[in-house]
C-alpha cells in the first residue's frame, strides 16, 4: 500500500515535491508508522525501483523457462512479450519507474536485473541445438541490451501506446531476424521452412492478442 501511494504522488507531483508526509498521507498512515519500514525519501524510493525491476527480471524468468526446447520463433516471441507486458502492461508503475531514474542510483539494481534476464535467455536458447555455447552469451546480451535499452528510451521520451505497440511488434521482427542469421549455419536444412511457418502464425496470434487486451 505504501508504495502504491508512492506511484500515486510521483504521478501527480513529480518525484522532486515526494515527501514522506506525502506518501504517508495518501496511504492513510502517520509518518511514524511509514518510518517503521522506510527510513527516508530515498529508501522509499529505491524500494519502489526494486519491486518494478524484480517484477520484470521474475516475469522474463518465467517466460524463458516455460519456452525451453520450444522452436526459436516461439522463444523469441515469448521472450518480447514476457519483457513488454511486464514493462508496459503496468503503465503507470512503469512511467514513475523512469520518473524517479534520475534521481536514483539503481546501477546495482539494473544490473541484477539485466543479469537475471540475460542468464534466462541463455538458458533458454541453450535448450535449443540451434547455437554453439560459446554463441549463447553474446547473443543474450544483444536481445536483453536491445529490449532493456529501446524501453527505457521509449518511456523518457515518452512515447505514445500507439507507438509501445508498434516496437513490440518491430521488436519480434528484429529479434527473429537476428536469431535466425546467428543460427541459420547451424540449423538441419529441413527445418527452416518449418520454423518461417510457425514464426507467422506465433506473431500473427500475439499481435492480435495484444490488440484485444
């Protein structure tokens, strides 16, 4: 509760007039109960930047797990989604998320969190015969810096839902095009045809998906 009145408060008045006082207000608590749990403005805040990023990290985990051994179209369609509905599906947490960046130090916290999606990926993919392991962290780095990067652009620069939508689906044009030149030597000549099918079908059901909610 207390951290939804945070997100409230950034919403409304910014992260620089947050108080304290503010969040304990709009929570229904006194200062002296908020204190019990927070000790400053910056602690609230920091815990508000680490539930935000272990909801994603947690998500992605989940995803790439559940994904193992799947075609690669499947894997990078399930990778995109996973990271865009838990980094855009909750708008506002996710817009005072980035609020609040400048005035944080979550260098640790965003890097725990890239290293956690990055080590799903590389599980993921691993499960596949399609990469050399020496392949995998290299190409995990390029999926998550890719995706991690491009949103964080898209939320400071505040772009519409309209185009959110239009970079996941961009994003699963990108991703497959690049896993497919990175693992095409690699691939048994009779699958290719098989995976281009399923590869339209899998980001013909999700974008629709998307639309509908």
């Amino acid at each position: 509760m207390v951290l939804e009145a945070a997100m409230q408060v950034i919403l409304q008045d910014g992260p620089k007039r947050l108080t304290t006082t503010r969040v304990a207000d709009r929570a229904g608590f006194s200062v002296g109960t908020l204190y019990q749990y927070y000790a400053n403005k910056e602690s609230l805040l920091y815990a508000f930047a680490q539930r935000h990023l272990q909801r994603v990290a947690s998500a992605v985990e989940t995803a790439c797990f559940g994904l193992h051994k799947n075609s690669l179209d499947r894997m990078v369609v399930g990778f995109v989604d996973s990271f865009f509905t838990t980094s855009t599906g909750r708008d506002l947490e996710t817009k005072a998320f980035y609020l609040i960046w400048p005035e944080l130090d979550t260098r640790d916290l965003v890097n725990e969190t890239f290293r956690r999606i990055e080590s799903a990926t590389v599980a993921m993919l691993g499960s596949s015969s399609r990469f050399e392991i020496e392949q995998l962290p290299v190409v995990a780095f390029m999926l998550t810096s890719t995706l991690v990067g491009s949103i964080r652009l898209a939320f400071e620069q505040r772009a519409s839902d309209h185009l959110m939508q239009r970079l996941r689906e961009q994003f699963v044009t990108m991703c497959r095009s690049y896993i497919s030149s990175v693992a095409l030597e690699h691939s048994p000549p009779d699958t290719c045809g098989i995976e281009m099918r399923e590869a339209s079908a899998v980001l013909e059901q999700s974008t629709t998906c998307a639309r509908l909610n």
